[in-house]
C-alpha cells in the first residue's frame, strides 16, 4: 500500500505574501516604527499605556507600509529601467498595478482607522499628513522637480519620532519637535550618500538627484554641511535638558563616525565609500535614538534597584 501523498504550500501564494511584503519596505518601516517607540518611550517614561503602545505603532507602521505600496506603483515605470529596483513586484510581473493600489488603500484605511479609534485624532491627521507627504508631494511631484527633492520631502519620513509623542500626549512638544529635527537634518547626507553610488542610474531615469544635477563634488560639499549641521542639531537634545551625558557622549562618538565618512568622501572620491557612508548613517541613527532611550531610562532602573 503506497503512502499518502504530502502536498507542499502552495509557491505561487508564499511568492505573493512575500512580494506584498516587499512593497511595504519592511526594513525601512521597522527603523520608522522603532523612532516612533522611542517618541512614545521619552514622552511618558514609564508609563505608557498599551492603546499608544500596541494601536499607536502598529497604525503608524500600516500607514507607512500604505505609503511605500504608493511609491512602489508610481516609480514602476521607473524601477524597471534601474538595475537595483528592477525586480520588484511591479516592474517584474509578480504584481498587478490595480491590486498594488488596493492593497495600498485597504492597510492605509485600516491604519488610519486603527489610530483614530484607538489613539487620538491629533496623531491620525499627522500620519495622514506624513503619508500625503511621502506617497504624493515627493514621489509624484518633488522627486522629479527639484534637485532639493530629498530635503523637503524628507520632513514626512521625519515624523515617526513626533507621532509617537503624540501618541502619547496628544499634543505636539518642543521635544518633539527636536526629534524631528534629528531625522529631517539626516536624511539629506543619508540619501544623498546613495544618490552619489547610484547616480548613473538616476541619470539613466531622468530623475534630479543632486549628483545629476550639479554633480558629485557639489553633493559632497553638500553631505559634509549637512553632517555638521546635523551634529549640531543632534547636541540639542543635552542642550536643552532632555537628555543627559549618557546620551551627549554616544551622540559625539557617533557623529565623529560620521563626520570622518563625511570628510573622506571629499577626499578620496571613491564611489564604494558612498555606499559605506549610508549604511552607516542607517546605523547612526539606530543607535542615536538608543542612546536617547538609554540616557533617559538608566536613571530609573538604577533608581529602582537603589
């Protein structure tokens, strides 16, 4: 008698959860969602409630995800010409444009619903905000008008941080404010980093990046600026009371690191050291809202085991 037969999932479905997967940017969600749970984190230390904690982050990460499906559709076109996005689901075929934008829809209605029922009125029309910013303003207007681009459509991918204060004190904070600060200041030198490894390829897609229009030395110039621009920003936190040493001796070791990648880039001009300059800024960051985490909440374990 022969055994039965194991039929395996089916490949098609797992293939499609993961494309689905791929159009949220999960890796790029996650660190918004991590900023935004510090936001929450430094608001109330110790006493955040579950409704902003759980509903707030998971609202905040399914109206991101809604916006990166968006800009997933829109640059298709785009994508499929360009060696590193062309086989996303869209320009590969996995994915039908309609159903992109239905999925894109249905996570952003259900993030939406999810912060104004559960959380506060204030932090959904900020998300909402955020997300007309990203999916709208920058990637069909902005990114292909302006060389500036990335520096004023960056104030959406800033927001995190400020929607997790919100979240818990429904009301907007100078500190809040401040945190946003720290990201709208680094996005400009983070992207601009890629923009300069992938330059021939914005070029080949007519898009304005910086080192398109005005080219690699200019861009350098200008990631070194906003480094410093940046460093003096991200001191603020201590300047102002809100954080300690803790937080003011992490932050200088972390923007030396930058500050050198910053200044070898005018150096050395290699093009490999762009791509190490932005991955590390994607580490930077990480760890300055760590820090920040960590100064603030060290005092009160320490406190409790006193």
């Amino acid at each position: 008698m022969s055994s039965p037969k194991v039929l395996n999932p089916p490949y098609g479905l797992l293939s499609q959860c993961q494309d689905y997967l791929e159009l949220c940017k999960p890796r790029v969600v996650a660190l918004m969602v991590f900023t935004a749970l510090v936001g929450m984190l430094l608001a109330a230390p110790g006493a955040v409630g579950t409704a902003p904690l759980i509903f707030g982050n998971l609202g905040i990460a399914l109206v991101a995800s809604s916006a990166a499906a968006i800009n997933h559709l829109a640059d298709r076109h785009m994508d499929a010409v360009m060696a590193r996005t062309r086989l996303r689901p869209l320009p590969s075929g996995h994915l039908e444009a309609r159903h992109v934008l239905l999925f894109a829809c249905a996570i952003g209605a259900l993030g939406m619903a999810i912060l104004i029922a559960f959380v506060n009125t204030l932090t959904a029309v900020l998300t909402f905000v955020s997300l007309v910013g990203y999916a709208v303003i920058y990637t069909l207007y902005l990114k292909h008008a302006t060389p500036q681009n990335i520096v004023i459509g960056g104030a959406a991918g800033a927001t995190p941080p400020l929607l997790g204060w919100t979240a818990v004190t429904g009301q907007v904070d100078p500190h809040a404010l401040l945190l946003f600060l720290i990201i709208f200041t680094w996005t400009p030198p983070h992207f601009w980093a890629l923009a300069l490894y992938r330059k021939a390829e914005y070029a080949k897609v007519n898009v304005p990046m910086l080192p398109v229009t005005h080219g690699d030395d200019y861009t350098r110039l200008y990631i070194l600026l906003y480094t410093l621009l940046m460093v003096v920003i991200t001191v603020l936190p201590f300047a102002t009371g809100m954080s300690g040493p803790i937080y003011l001796a992490g932050a200088l070791v972390l923007n030396a690191v930058f500050l050198y990648y910053a200044v070898a880039l005018m150096v050395t001009k290699r093009r490999a050291l762009a791509m190490k300059t932005f991955v590390y800024s994607i580490v930077y960051l990480m760890l300055l809202f760590a820090l920040l985490l960590f100064d603030r909440y060290l005092p009160i374990v320490m406190n409790q085991f006193s």
